[in-house]
C-alpha cells in the first residue's frame, strides 16, 4: 500500500500520489496519460495533474487498482 509519508515530491496537491516503492512499469502513463507523468532523470511516474472530471477519475483509479506494487495512493 502507498505511503503519503514516501509520496515522490513532483506530486501535485490533491488525493492521488506516488509514492517511492514505484518501478516505473508504465501501467499508469497508459491507463491514465493526461494525469500520470516520468521523472525521466529518477525513472518513476508521478501525479503531475488531479482528476477533474469523472473519466480522469475512473482511469487514476484503474491505475492505482493496477499498480502492480502498490506505488499509487489515494489520500480522498
């Protein structure tokens, strides 16, 4: 389970997050492209944009459901 503690800090503001146990697998960036981005230098995703609208919200949480280490969070 995702730690808000370990939560990579290009996370933005809002209940999803990533957290330091990610292994940059690309699970999220294709589930969720418009809200999940790489850290090319550190090899991670990381939150860069909130859900807004109820799409964005299913797919960030296919995403988190997805994780196949448990890196995604959800503070909501």
């Amino acid at each position: 389970m995702a730690d808000a503690a370990n939560k990579y800090s290009e996370n933005i503001a809002g209940k999803y997050f990533v957290d330091n146990q990610c292994i940059d697998c690309d699970l999220c960036r294709e589930t969720a492209p418009d809200n999940f981005k790489r850290n090319e230098d550190g090899g991670y995703s990381f939150v860069y944009k909130q859900p807004t609208t109820p799409d964005e919200e299913s797919r960030c949480k296919e995403a988190m459901e997805g994780c196949p280490v448990e890196a995604i969070g959800n503070n909501g």
